[in-house]
C-alpha cells in the first residue's frame, strides 16, 4: 500500500448567531467537502460557537501576495480623510 | 460451538442466570420491587456507557486529530445520555446509589448492554461499521420511545435523537467512504460487516427487559424496527459497495447479562479507579 498523501486543508467559517456574518475560525483537513463540515463541526462548534458553517479549500482562496503588500496597502497610510471622522454627527442619531 | 460461543458465555457459566426479577433490580438478592422503568433505564444507559468507553480507546490513537475529536465526541454524546439514565434509573430504585455507582460499581453480568457495542475498535473501519449499525437502530429506538408514556424517556429520546442523527451521518458517510474506497479500505469494512452483522439479531430480539417495557408501554416491541432499520441501512451499504451478509439467528444474552469476554475487559480498565479507590472525587 502506498502511503497517502496527507488530506486537503479546508478554511473553516462560522456564523455565531443569525444575522451575523460567518467568520473565519481557523482551518481543518479533510478529504472531501461534506468529511470538511464534519470536522469542522467536531473542531469550531462544540462549544455553541456558531449556527452555521462555511468551508471552502484553502488552495481555492486567491491571497495578495506579501511581497506586493507596500504596494497595495502602504498608499492608504496617509490618507486619513477616507476615514469618516471629520463629520459632527448629531446627537439625535444613535446608531451610527 | 464457534469460538464465539464460547467467548458469549465465559464468565457466566458459573453466576446465576440471570431472571427478570434480579435483572430489574441489577443487584442479585435485592428487595427492591420490580420497576421495568429501572432495568429498561440501565440497559439503554448501558449500551451508551460501553460503546463510549469503546470511542474514547481511540483518542490519542485515532488516524487523523480530526477523527480523534470526531470519535471523542460522539463518545461525550454517549456519555451524557448514560449519565441521564443512570441518574434516571438510581432515582427509580431509591436506595442511594448515584449514578457514579451504577457505572462503576457494578460486575459484568450485571450490564444489560448489547453485545455488539462491547465489540472490540480492532480498527478505524471496524469502529465505523458498530458505529453506523449501532446509530441506525438508536435512531429508529428514539423515534419511537419520543411517544413514550414515561416522559423521563421521551425526553431523553427528543434529545438524543440529534446528537445520534449526527453520528449516523457521520458513521454512514464514512462507511460509504471506505467502502467505494481503496481495495483495502473495502476489504477491511466488509470484512467488519461480515463479522459484526450477527450481532444485530440482539438488537431486534425482544429479552425479559424489552418485554416487560413493552408490556409496560414505555417501549416500542424491538422486533418493529428491524424493518425501518433495514430500510435505512441497505442503501448506504449498496453506496459503499457493500454486501449484506446473511442473518445468523443466534440468540445473544446481552441484555441479560450474558457478554463476551471483551466487556469483562474493559470494564476494570473504566473502573479502575471508582474499585481501587471508592468514592474519589476530583
């Protein structure tokens, strides 16, 4: 028998309650999509963490490349007027 | 006699049969009065005790970490239906043992467990094929005992019905996995198949526990659900390329106290401590 290869890493996404969105918890392996919700359920919910569950393979995942991060992020360091700080909001608005 | 025969009745050929009176009560001698709510409690708590105690072997041992929470937690799952029961079944008899007592307490011959969940894990397909034969009878037990009259059970079913839906998912898409898999994940489920099958007659025949729940109508008559169990097991071994092997009608005596030598085994391993050193707590 030939020893297997080690099975796929899947990133694991868990929406803690409704309304909320799913977010990223950590990763699983596993070796098909529905193996993946399982250990994902076993590894990220025992706990009542979440309500629902995302996974999707981490070689699916495009990521920036670290090499391009000067270029990509560093141009928003000195433009703070894109934050909206520079608004009075008025005092009738709560939920802001 | 198979060699298996011979391992059913080891251990036993010098106790006492067990009757319907002293297995009601679990203590031989006892007084207490014959409650078929206390026997059928320990039975079913039983089976969860000593099939949790089977999973948690595998943790620290299973083939991938995933797999090692996968069994573990189904295990807790198992767990906590015992402690329930037990809970349940010491309030019942009302002589102070707690539920402590009843897991740890008691000698082989006085577990009313299925012979099939003392099966040994041997290995991963193996520990699947008892999960998956196991789940798929505890789900239909469940649908039926939610309508039970004694509401203790029918809780305890509505709860347990998720968590064992999950395990029968869980053992079903890996039998199909390993079935339709590799020549030797195949030959490895079939033969586990081949060899755990002729345990699921007890599953379906009624012994003095089930008969005097049924008679009581706090249980379903066993022998209705080997249809429904059926009906949900054949189409997942179909998907895994499995045979069904042919039935064997031999009489197992789990729920009678009658176990193979497995169960004497893992009992002082789970005992240990409660025997050595009784009452510790931490």
């Amino acid at each position: 028998m030939t020893l297997q290869k080690q099975w796929p890493i899947f990133e694991v996404f868990v929406r803690a309650r409704a309304g909320l969105e799913h977010k990223h918890v950590g990763s699983i392996h596993a070796a098909d999509a529905r193996m993946a919700i399982e250990h994902a359920r076993d590894a990220y919910t025992r706990r009542q963490e979440g309500v629902s569950l995302w996974v999707v393979r981490s070689a699916d995942i495009v990521a920036s490349d670290p090499d391009d991060a000067d270029a990509l992020f560093e141009p928003a360091k000195d433009k703070i007027y894109r934050h909206p700080t520079f608004y009075t909001i008025p005092d009738e608005v709560k939920n802001l | 006699m198979s060699p298996h025969d011979a391992h059913a009745d080891a251990g036993n050929a010098k106790r006492p049969q067990a009757t319907a009176s002293n297995l009601v009560t679990g203590i031989r001698g006892s007084s207490v009065p014959d409650d078929p709510r206390f026997g059928y409690a320990l039975h079913l708590g039983d089976n969860a005790l000593v099939l949790a105690q089977r999973l948690g072997e595998w943790v620290g041992h299973a083939p991938e970490l995933e797999e090692d929470l996968a069994f573990a937690n189904i295990a807790l799952d198992l767990i906590g239906q015992a402690r329930y029961l037990f809970s349940y079944a010491a309030q019942l008899e009302g002589r102070g043992r707690s539920e402590d007592d009843l897991a740890f307490r008691r000698d082989p011959g006085d577990f009313m467990n299925l012979n099939l969940v003392e099966q040994p894990n041997r290995d991963f397909g193996y520990t699947i094929v008892r999960q998956f034969l196991f789940a798929a009878w505890q789900l239909e037990l469940f649908q039926c005992l939610q309508t039970s009259r004694e509401t203790r059970l029918a809780e305890l079913a509505a709860k347990a019905l998720k968590e064992t839906r999950y395990h029968w998912r869980f053992s079903a898409g890996w039998l199909v996995r390993l079935g339709d898999g590799t020549q030797e994940s195949h030959r490895r489920v079939q033969d586990a198949l081949d060899d755990l099958w002729r345990f699921t007659h007890e599953l379906f025949t009624p012994g003095d526990i089930d008969q005097a729940a049924t008679h009581a109508e706090l249980a379903p008559n066993v022998a209705t659900l080997r249809t429904p169990w059926l009906a949900r097991v054949e189409p997942v071994l179909q998907e895994g390329t499995l045979i069904r092997p042919a039935d064997v009608t031999h009489a197992w005596h789990g729920k009678q106290g009658r176990h193979s030598e497995h169960l004497g085994h893992l009992l002082v391993g789970m005992q240990y401590l409660q025997r050595t050193y009784p009452g510790a707590q931490w």
